[in-house]
C-alpha cells in the first residue's frame, strides 16, 4: 500500500504558504481521513529567500519549476502561480508526466479548460480546481457531486471579494466608488491594479467554470458578458434601495429550454434575499437545482487560509484514490466526456429581464406623459416610475423607472428613443433585475 503521497507545489506566494501551513498544521487530522502520509516534498519557487521562510529543511527547493513536474517522486502538481502562460506550459507538462494536478487558476480554467481535460483524460490523470471558484467554498463539489441527482437550472453569484466590499461600503457609508476602491486597496481586498476585479473578469472566469458544470457544456469563457462596477453611481445605489433592492455583482448562469446564459454584471435584488445582505468581502453562491430548490452557499472567496483549505481538499480527494488507481471516478466538468455538449449561449440582448432605468430630463412639464408614451407604444408595461424631488429652479431630474419583463433588445430600443428626445439630458443608466425567487 502507497501509504506517502508527495506534493510538489509550484508558488510560494499567499495561498501556497497557507497551503504548506495546512497539511504540516493538520497532518494528523489528514492521516485519519486518508490514510496516507501527505506532505510537501518539493517547493518551486525562484525567489529562494521566500521559499525557505515557506518550507522547512526536508522539502526540495527547484528554482526552475519544470524540474519540479518531471521529479518522478511526486504524485501530485500543485499550481498556484496564476495566468495563463507559463501555468499553461507547467501544467500540461506534469500531465504529461503523469502527474495528478491541483490548481487555484480560474483563468487558466477558463481559457484553457477544455484542452487541459482532454489531456488529463488521455493521460488518465485529474485536474481538480475547487479552489478556482470561490475560494474556501466548496462550490465545485456541492454543485458536481452533492446536486449530482438534479438538474441544475441556474447559479447566481457574489463571486469577487473585492467588489463587493466597494459596493458595501458605497451603500453603508456613502462614498464614491473611487473612494471605496481606494479604501480597498488601502486594507489590501484590491489590488494595485484592480482591473480584472472591479471590470468583472474574475467573476466571468468562475461563471463560465460553474455554467460549464452545472449545463454538462463545454467551457467557453468568450460567450461570457461581462460588465464591471467602475461606472456605477452612488446615487443609483440609493435609489435601488430606497425601491427595496441592493446592488451586486453577480455571476449569473442559467439554461432554459437548452439556452444558455452567461453573465456578469451590476444587479438589483430584493433586499428580502439572504443573497442580498452577503456584504464586505465575502462570497456566496445560490444554486437552484430542479428537485432540491434553491440552495446557498456562504464563506470567504479568498485569502491564505480559506484558498488553502479547498486546495488541500483537492490533495486529499486525489489521496485517497490514487491507491486503487480510481481518480477519475468523477468526471473532471462532472459529466461523462461523450456527454459534454454544446448549447445555445445566448448574447446578452437576448435575455429577458427587468429593468430599472435612471433617466436624467429636463425639468419640463409633460416629460413624463412622453417616457410612458414611448413604452405604450413598445407594449411595455411600468412597475415602478419615480420622479427625484427637485427644487423649483433646477434644470435637471432624475427620473426612475423599473419595467416589467422584458427582452433587452427591446429595452435598448426603448433607450434609444428616450434619449433622441429634446427633454433628454444625457445617457440613460440601465441596471438588471433578478428577483431569485423560484
């Protein structure tokens, strides 16, 4: 019996350091679960003054980390690196090596996910990524195996730290969204160059990765929508509250009638939702699967620790099966390869949705009688209309409008109309709806 399993991790940075602290803290808690002695055995890194403060004297250190994925002691490839480049090549390397990979890269999964399972198929080896999607949440496993019995028919997400803690702290304190995303960075949720967060990319990374999952589709990152937060008003914040909503980015997929969606973007929800009230940095996932109803999952979507913890959740689901030569039992995206088929993944202006709008008109008389003719004539109905109190000498008004159902290329037609009239100010803000109620 293969009683030693060695791990050979590539990154010494935030989450390989608390993976490292994991399996040496909790080695014994490890051992009762698997039976198996699981340690790092080798560290690839080619800052060598931060891989010694990482690991003590007995693992291996190799500067060039394609020594570590051809060492024949190791079992198990942990890339912790990130990109999509020289990650690429390490990993397809160990796979061809033979090695059982573990990775935290949700672009790397995203961008290449389809060609990286095919190798490890070929290779009979596993690619595991829970920690690609939501961090210490154990969305991947909940959703692949725990809701194997359903038909998942949608997931909706806070799936970026970093933006919701700016949205947070624009509704709870009333800043700017460049003053919050200053804050952000500042306690280190943003980062220096907080692009690929605040534009909505990383949470397009994990939406595709779940779509993927959930709908048994090939990954494809490129059909994603994708908005982010940086244009957001504060004003908009307040007003979608005072209409009972909260704002949130979310990761939205679905499939209805074997069309799919897949989105990123700013969101209104009811403030009722459990969803709706997840604030600061943390992450939560709601899935709706068709027998078990909607479920929700909560915790940290990043950090040392909670990253780790789903990291080493991989080493040990692998641990486990590598003795009986079984660690494919689950398939990688969570259907059988020949059962992986593409579907429909409709563009954005081909969803339906509510709406709410944000009009700026002139503070004439008779504006409003020209917006609703405008949706009479669309057949779209109002829910909602609000006109912002003003002071009798102002020029401006914002006018507020939440829609019914509706198609959003009709809504930008509508749009259009609105803004060719003289009483139109400037550009019309438009935010989705979803009510995550069935």
């Amino acid at each position: 019996m293969q009683n030693k399993i060695n791990v050979g991790l590539i990154g010494a940075g935030t989450v390989g350091g608390g993976t490292y602290k994991i399996l040496k803290e909790n080695f014994l808690e490890i051992f009762r679960k698997t039976g198996k002695e699981i340690t790092i055995f080798a560290l690839a890194e080619k800052d060598l003054k931060r891989a010694k403060e990482v690991v003590d004297a007995k693992t291996i250190i190799y500067e060039d980390a394609f020594d570590l994925v051809q060492d024949k002691n190791i079992h198990i490839v942990v890339e912790l690196i990130g990109g999509t480049g020289i990650s690429k090549d390490l990993v397809e390397e160990a796979i061809k090596n033979n090695k059982h990979i573990v990775t935290a890269n949700k672009a790397l999964i995203a961008m290449h996910g389809e060609e990286l399972v095919s190798l490890a198929n070929k290779h009979n080896v596993n690619l595991s990524y829970e920690a690609a999607v939501a961090g210490g949440i154990p969305i991947i496993k909940s959703t692949r195996e725990g809701l194997a019995a359903n038909k998942i028919e949608w997931i909706v997400g806070i799936l970026n730290g970093t933006t919701n803690y700016i949205l947070t702290e624009m509704k709870e304190n009333n800043l700017t969204f460049d003053v919050a995303l200053k804050q952000a960075q500042e306690l280190g949720f943003a980062e220096a160059d907080p692009t690929f967060d605040i534009e909505g990319v990383d949470a397009g990374h994990k939406i595709t990765i779940l779509a993927s999952i959930a709908f048994g589709i090939p990954i494809n990152f490129k059909a994603t929508h994708i908005e982010g937060i940086s244009n957001l008003e504060q004003k908009d914040i307040m007003y979608a509250e005072e209409l009972g909503y909260k704002i949130k980015l979310l990761g939205i997929t679905k499939c209805i009638n074997d069309l799919v969606e897949q989105r990123v973007h700013p969101t209104l929800i009811p403030k009722s939702r459990l969803v709706a009230n997840v604030d600061g940095a943390m992450n939560a996932v709601l899935v709706h699967g068709d027998k078990v109803g909607p479920t929700l999952y909560y915790g940290a979507g990043a950090g040392s620790e909670p990253t780790a913890s789903s990291v080493v959740a991989d080493i040990i689901d692998l641990a486990r099966n590598i003795e009986s030569n079984n660690t494919n039992s689950i398939p990688i995206l969570g259907f059988i390869k020949n059962e992986i088929k593409a579907k429909k993944i409709l563009s954005i202006e081909d969803i339906t949705s509510e709406f709410y709008i944000r009009l700026s008109m002139k503070n004439e008389s008779g504006v409003l009688a020209k917006i609703t003719q405008v949706f009479s004539e669309h057949s779209i109905s109002i829910d909602a209309m609000v006109q912002k109190e003003i002071q009798e000498d102002d020029e401006v008004v914002d006018i507020i409008l939440v829609t019914s159902n509706m198609i959003e290329k009709e809504m930008n037609k509508i749009i259009d109309e609105i803004e060719a009239l003289p009483e139109n100010i400037d550009k019309a803000v438009k935010l989705r709806i979803e009510q995550l109620n069935s």
